[in-house]
C-alpha cells in the first residue's frame, strides 16, 4: 500500500459505516407500498415489513440476544427469512443460515461449530432437531416457525415443549420500535457452511461492508448494464434458489434496497412456483437446471405466457438444449457463475450492444458461458506457477479471485484458510479461460484438469469430444500420471448395447475431429477402457478421484 | 458506536479499497468501443481513454508529481478534464479543480492555499494566471491545453515561456503502461472551493471512498429506481455543468463506470452545445435554468427533436414556467439538489408509481420541488435548539444532513468546519419541508426565514404573494428583530409605473389572499416600504444583509 495524504476530519463530522441496516432504510423511501409475498398465506408491503424487523430485533433482544451473539434459521424460502436477513444482522449479531439438506450429523457439527444461540426452526424440520437436539452444546432458545398461523389463528401462540414462542405471536406481542445502532462495516453478518468431498464442512462469512458491497455491485450489473435487466419499477423477483444457499445469490438485498416487489415461495413445489410465477407477475428468478428443467417440460409451461420470466441459472452449467428449450418457450435464460466464497457473484450473462441483437440460436451460445466478469471482481487465470495467463479465450489457468465482497478465510480453519487465499489470491478450484471481451468460459475443476507437457487440457473438453462419437453411451477422461508428459489423458467408455465400436475406431474418430476442430493432438487419450458402468459419487457427479486412485492400474494396463 | 463481533481474516487475505481506479476498471469490460467526444475537434473509445489516464499519470509523475502532491486544472469540460478526474486521483495525487468563475484574486487565494505543485491550464485562461503568476507560491510546473492540436499538427509540442510541455504532445511521447497502486480509500482525491458573501473561498474535499460512494449512490437512483433512468445501453451523456463545479455532479463518473458514451463541450456556446445534442444523440445533461431557458427559446429548438433529452435542472430552482416550457418541447426535465459540500447529490426528482402516469400540468408541480431525498443521503428538518422537526410536508426546519459523500470539513478552517459539521450533522443553511413521501421542498435560507412567534416563515413564500398582485414588479421580504414576536417580516415593493397600490390596499389584498390560502397570519408583513430598486449583490441576487443592516431604520420608520 502506498502512503498518500488522507482527508482532514472536523470533529463532529461523521461518515457512516456501510451497514445493511442502510439498505433496509431505502425500502421506505420511494415505493414502500409494494408488496413481499409468502406463497398464498401471507402478504404485506415495505412498511410493514421495516416495522416487523424491528419487532424481530426486539423478540431476539428479549430471547437474551446481544450484538455478537449468532442466531441461526432452519426455514424454507419465506419473509420470515428476509426479516432474518435484515434484523438479526442489523442488530449487530450473526445470522447463521442452516443449510437444511446437510446430513443431520453434519447440522449438528455446523450448529456447535458456528455457536448458534437461539434458533428459529420451520416445523418440517423438527424432526431433524429431535435428532441432534441433546447434542448442540451452544444453543439457550429455540422460536417455532408455523406456516398454519396464516390460515389458522388458534395456532398462532402454539409453542411446542422446549421452545421459548412462536415467531408470529411474538412478532405481534413486540413493539414496532427498534433504533438499529451504528457500529463497525467490518462486523461479521452472516455465515454458512460449504462441503467439499472430505473433511468438515468449512464456515464462510461475510460482514456486513461485503454484503453491502455486494449488493453494490449487483446493482451495477442488472440496473446499470442491463446484464440481466431489473428495475424495481418492472419488475418482480421470486428466489428458487434457497435463502441458506449464499443469501439465495444476494438478491433480496438488491430487491430490498429496490423496494421491488418479492415473492417467496416456501418449499419448492412445481405447481406452487408455476402457480406463483404467474399470478403474482414474476419477471427475474434463480435456480438450478434441475428446476428449470421440470418448469420448462411441465406441460403447463406450453400454455401459459412465461415471456415475461428472466431466470438466472447457477449451480451446474446450463446446457445449450435447455437454454434453446427455454428461450423457444420465450423464457430469458441467463447463467450466473459464483461460489460460497465468494458471496457469490463472480460472473453473470451480459450481452453486450453486438450479442443483445443476435437470433436465439447464436445467443445460446453466449448464454451458455459461465458469464461475463462481474464488476468490481478481478479475477485472474493462474498456473501452477503461480503466474497469470494471458486472456486469450484459450488459455486455460485457475479461476483466482480479488474483490469486495470475498469471504476472508474459513471459521476456525486457519489451514484450508490459507489454502484459500495462498499468494493473496482467493482460490476457486476451477480451471476457465478468459476472452478478450470479458467472458469467462469454465473448462475443469483444477484436480480434474490434465497437466501434459506443460499444457492444461479440460477432461470435460475430452469427454464432450468422446460423447458425440455415435454408439457412446457415457464417458469419464481422468489424467494419470505419464513420465515423459507429466500426465496424460485417459478415458472410461459405457458403450450403447449392440455397438461394435473398439478403442482403436474411436481413437481414429477421435484424431479425425481433432484435427478438423484445430485442437492439439495432445486431447488424444492414451488408453480407453471400455466398462459397464461410470464410478458416481452419492450426489451422481463422476467420481474422477476414485477413478484415479481405484481404476489407475486397470487403465494402465489397457 | 456498539462493540460487535468483526470478520476474521486470514493473513493472505484480501479486500481491496473503495478506490477512483476500480471505476475506471470497469469501463474496459463490457463496451470499451463506446465513445468519448470532445466538441468536433477529438474522439477516442474507452481502450484510448485508458490508456490516456495511463500516459497522463506518466507525464505527471515526470513533472515530479507523487502520491499527496496536488495538480491544478483549468479548462474547459473536455476529455482532458475526464483524463484528470481519474488519472490525477489514481495516482495517489490530489486534483484541484479550479473555479475559474472566482475574480484572480480568489484563484490566487485557492492555488495557493490548496498548494497547487503542477497546472494544467487551457490557453483561454492565460491571462488570469498572467495575472497571478507572480505571487503563486507553490506552483513548480505548467502544462499548456490547446485545442488548435486537434486540427492543426504543427501546434502539437508549442509550449509558452514557462511551461514544461503541451498536454498531447507530453501524453504522445509517453508510455501507456502504469499499474495505479492500492492506498487507503479516505485518500484524498479531489478539492474545490466555494465562495460564500465574506470571507476567505472555503476549500472542500473528497476521497476515493466518497466519491466511489457517490458514484454507487448515483447508480442506484438513475440506474435501479430509474429517477432520471439512465442506462448505459440507451444514454448519452453530455455535462453542461462545469466540471470544475463539483466534479459536473458526479455523473462523469458514473457514466464512466457504465462505459456510456459522454460528450464534452468544451466553453458553453449555444450552437455548440445545439450540435452536439443533435449530432451524437445526447439523451441526458444536466445545467442550471439560464442555460436550459436559452435553449428553451432558441429558434431552431422548435424545429429539432427533443424528445430523448433528459435535463437535470440544479444550481438555482426551476420554475414551472421553465419546466412547462420544455416539457412541451418533449424534453424530460428533472431537478436535483445539493451543494458543494454534499458533493452534490441529495435530492433528484424520482416520479413514483402513482406520480409517473401523471399528465405534463400535474408532474410540472413534482418536477419543480428539489427532488426526492436521493439514496444512503439521510437528511433531517432541524430548529434552532437541534431538535427535529417532523417531515409532515409543511413544518420547516434547516436541512442538515449525513451520509457516504459529506466534506469532513473545510480544509485549514476548523471554525468553519465546526460550524458546518456543528451536532454531528451538516449544516446546508437551506430551510425547507419533506413530505411523508420523502419529497424535499425548499423554502429559503436560514439566514432569510423569518422566525415570528416560535414559527419559521418563508420569506421567498412571502415574496411569491406579493409577486402575483397586479402592479407589484419586484419585491424583497426580510425578517427583522421584533419586542414581542422575537422577528417580524417587513416588505421592500417596486411599484410598476402608473398604478395606484399603497401599502394598505396591498396589505389588504394579502390579508385577502392569506385567508384564500389558509395561510397563517403571521405571514402578512407588518411594513411594506416602497423602493425605486431592490438592492443586489454582484451575481444579482437580492442583498437581503444590506436590506436589513443598512434599510432597517427606514423599514421600521415606515
């Protein structure tokens, strides 16, 4: 850093620190009006919401909540969620978002590991509490979250044993008046945790300066670029990504500090989204392609007008055939590429004034891309030197990240902290290229990548070159270790009942598509090893570290 | 400040500053060919534009310039002014914008006092720093501007007795690489200096962190909430505000951020300004009424398309014959309000849901109040003894305000500062109202308002009852010391010639109209003294400090 000449400050005059508490103040502002939807059940405007984050303060206030303290959520996607957002952080304390499809084992680990104090838990999710209730060593009160209390008043007040109220009777029996105090932008706001394929699950954070940034630099994008186009004045936002997962993406923030109008859809269920999705008017969303995917072959979609529908895919890389089913039914699909470490915006579609014209089918393949560098995000390719490679839309190097809005480390974890930020430089574990024009196009994961004579080539790459190969059912291409090369590729093939394909007709299609795509001769795998059944992991993803450990002998020996 | 729980951060980690560097960052990324023009004499895309700022920063740190160093600029708002407000604050200097407006004698005072090392000065201005130069005592180094360069060659590297270079010929003859350094965001960046009716010109300042945050701020009002939309797509932007006069808003910034195409017109001369709205499609600017009433009543703005022109009308009110005026031409007109020392912006007008369908005649009342209170910008209503006053629409009080973008101070003058920044808020002299609905409405000075029984009363309000009888043409209403009710309001009139008004007749007419309008009786001056001229100060404002020193005894022995 170098030394410059600071401002003078009077003695009186103050500059604010950037709190979420000053993103909540905005929704008063210009259009407190509009509307924050939970499903059928429940509905109120900006107004009331203000008034209930502050009746959410003074309930955690009285449950012996202090600034500092953790408050951790189990809950579907719900308003009551979004006054957790703003309440428990403005209040100075820390707002742990359970991620509920965690093992039960590893909820616990997650709930001692974070310190949570007082937990707010939706009934469905009772069961898991009885689970691991004797063992969370941190935890004084727990609220019950009821969604029956919208439909039905007697429950409203119902506590089941052990909890200290429920959410709504004590919402209600609160006063509306809480002044959130100022304090410092580098306070811790919120955490979560992330798995990986070993170890525990690792707890990111963020304060509320990186949230605020965020939200900063969100705006930037989808108002001042018109990446994805919002303008609370258009539109209305429905999450279907979960709230535990990275603040569902930071956007109800963004549509907070908007005022737009939001609409949470609790558990997702088909014909409740669709059903939302239409009668409220929604116009942007996130998700998966798993959801996207149900949506887009629901038969409803076909007759129903979803024109007006921008959806964000994230969490696995949308296919070019779901994009082009999607945009045909007048969907606007877009891809967001961005991780729990990094808040998670790191790139997002944005076709700029040459693509926004292009006809649907040269358009996918820009929607397709991991997306466009996010302002503000400096991200570089790194090798295994610890160099930059250049962006060249070829080169392949690690995603490595700068920016405002990165977690700084992982709780208590000071190892795989470091590992994180080794030479200064947020970690992504992915392997991309980089065009000259700002888009950034995901090639491997960095263990998956194969290192051959000083080049890196993508096993995906590989393996989408073998998939289109007629008689080709599934493909897995691992790198192994090569003496000469330092690695080299090596493939795994499910073939089609009934084909006669060997490994040397497919190594010759192979040579011939190489060489009439220009690539280099090196994307060639050394062996390929014909078997029943690709190795999965429990969630269904190729197994490429089984693959390289168990299989390596029965490959080499080919 | 509450104590909190901060972030932890591994040692390799990092979050990098609020810095001017990051804004400029962005504009290479999504639609660096967009364009920035100087009148029709210069052209270049923002891939130039960065290099520029590189090679300007080059050539100042040949002249010596290092991080705390401050360079002055004077010119015209041109591409070089652009080059400055990022390649001088990039750098870790400190950009004197200098108000060429001020008398030689106040120039002299400001470079002086805000140590100016090196100026960069357009040959228009020569003859002040003739003036001057002597007695500047901390200037070590000249740059000479010429527009002549852009059409005439040989006039690239012509340098006056003096001066150390010609600012293309320098630009030319440097290299385009230098790698901006990290430094602590409240960096100074930028100071300026606004003159009151006595004393010494009072130098404001900002930092990176401010200025980032008003840039952001900005964003979120034109871009999200679409106050006067702006969207980098669809707009461009043309100043007709100086850029020495807070930074021509901001917006230079902002539209950089966005890689918006920007036009810079160099002096304001009607059919420059004409051509270049027409010629490159300028769809927003903003200027004070003189200028936007000259182009109003230009012949040729009948004949042209006005209809993609948004204005922002600042510096003194819009009138709503003004507003109506060029609503009726098809030009958008907007307001905003703020000052030097808010650097400018807290208020903008924002139509609203409700208020944006609403017909020319009905908007003319919203588009003439000072705006809706802008975003992060807190602003309170305050009376003599620091209290609040309620912002119910009518109740007045001084506006003072806190927010990301406030001066800390005015630079070597704490008692000033103290003052400005006295209670923890600043003090902006303006009385005014705020509705529910967060529109501000401003009344008058503080110095001006008539405090009469415990209330505050408009002497401007007074004035425009008085304005609307037949046969008054001008009039001035100030406040003097009253036994019983503290202050009473009296009247200065100017007769028209031929009418036959006395002070009853008037008095009674107002009684009349005061009754009609459920004012107040206490707005009904106690003495009205009928003058041959209002006295003004040399910008032809009433002198209402004369008015009430030196007419007082003939006022109250009316």
């Amino acid at each position: 850093m170098v030394t410059t000449k600071l401002i003078p400050r009077t003695p009186e005059a103050v500059e604010p620190p950037l709190l979420i508490k000053s993103i909540l103040a905005q929704s008063l502002r210009y259009e407190p009006q509009r509307e924050i939807i939970y499903r059928d059940l429940f509905r109120m405007n900006y107004v009331e919401f203000n008034k209930r984050v502050r009746r959410l303060a003074n309930m955690l206030t009285g449950l012996g909540i202090a600034p500092g303290d953790t408050v951790a959520v189990l809950d579907w996607d719900s308003h009551r969620y979004l006054e957790c957002f703003f309440g428990v952080t403005s209040m100075g304390a820390v707002l742990h978002t359970v991620n509920v499809r965690l093992s039960p084992a590893q909820i616990l680990y997650t709930m001692n590991h974070a310190q949570d104090k007082v937990v707010l838990i939706h009934e469905d999710f009772l069961p898991i509490l009885t689970a691991i209730k004797d063992q969370l060593t941190t935890v004084e009160k727990y609220v019950i979250l009821y969604d029956k209390v919208y439909t039905d008043l007697n429950a409203v007040g119902q506590v089941p044993a052990g909890f200290s109220c429920e959410y709504e009777a004590a919402l209600r029996d609160e006063s509306d008046e809480y002044d959130f105090p100022d304090f410092d932008e580098n306070t811790w706001a919120t955490t979560f945790y992330t798995t990986g394929t070993t170890g525990n699950p690792k707890g990111v954070y963020f304060s509320h300066r990186q949230l605020f940034m965020h939200t900063m630099g969100l705006s930037t994008f989808v108002c001042g670029y018109q990446a994805v186009p919002f303008s609370s004045t258009a539109d209305v936002y429905m999450p279907i990504t979960p709230m535990f997962h990275v603040h569902a993406w930071g956007f109800p923030f963004l549509a907070t500090l908007l005022s737009a109008k939001q609409v949470y859809p609790g558990r997702y269920e088909p014909e409740v989204l669709l059903k939302l999705l239409l009668s409220e008017g929604v116009t942007l969303s996130h998700c998966v392609p798993t959801i996207l995917t149900m949506l887009v072959n629901s038969p409803v979609a076909k007759q129903v007008d979803l024109s007006r529908w921008k959806v964000i895919i994230g969490g696995s890389a949308l296919t070019k055939g779901l994009a082009k089913a999607a945009l045909e039914l007048g969907i606007q699909v877009y891809q967001g590429y961005g991780m729990s470490e990094t808040a998670p915006i790191m790139a997002l579609t944005q076709l700029n004034d040459t693509e926004r014209p292009l006809p649907i089918d040269e358009q996918v393949d820009y929607r397709t891309r991991a997306g466009r560098v996010a302002p503000f995000v400096d991200i570089r390719l790194m090798d295994d030197d610890g160099n930059f490679v250049p962006h060249d839309g070829h080169s392949l190097g690690e995603v490595v990240a700068r920016g405002y809005w990165m977690t700084q480390g992982y709780y208590e974890d000071p190892e795989r902290g470091a590992d994180l930020w080794k030479g200064g430089w947020l970690h992504t574990g992915d392997v991309a290229s980089v065009t000259p024009d700002n888009w950034l196009i995901i090639a491997d994961r960095t263990k998956d990548v194969v290192k051959t004579g000083g080049e890196w080539v993508s096993s995906l790459d590989i393996e989408n070159l073998l998939s289109q190969i007629d008689g080709v059912a599934e493909t897995a291409v691992v790198g192994l270790p090569d003496e000469r090369w330092g690695e080299r590729p090596h493939a795994l093939v499910v073939l089609k009942p009934g084909t006669d394909l060997t490994a040397d007709s497919i190594r010759q299609m192979l040579r011939d598509r190489i060489e009439a795509d220009h690539l280099n001769k090196w994307y060639l795998p050394d062996r390929i090893l014909f078997v029943a059944e690709i190795p999965k992991t429990s969630v269904g993803k190729i197994d490429k570290k089984r693959i390289r450990t168990d299989m390596k002998d029965q490959i080499l020996n080919t």
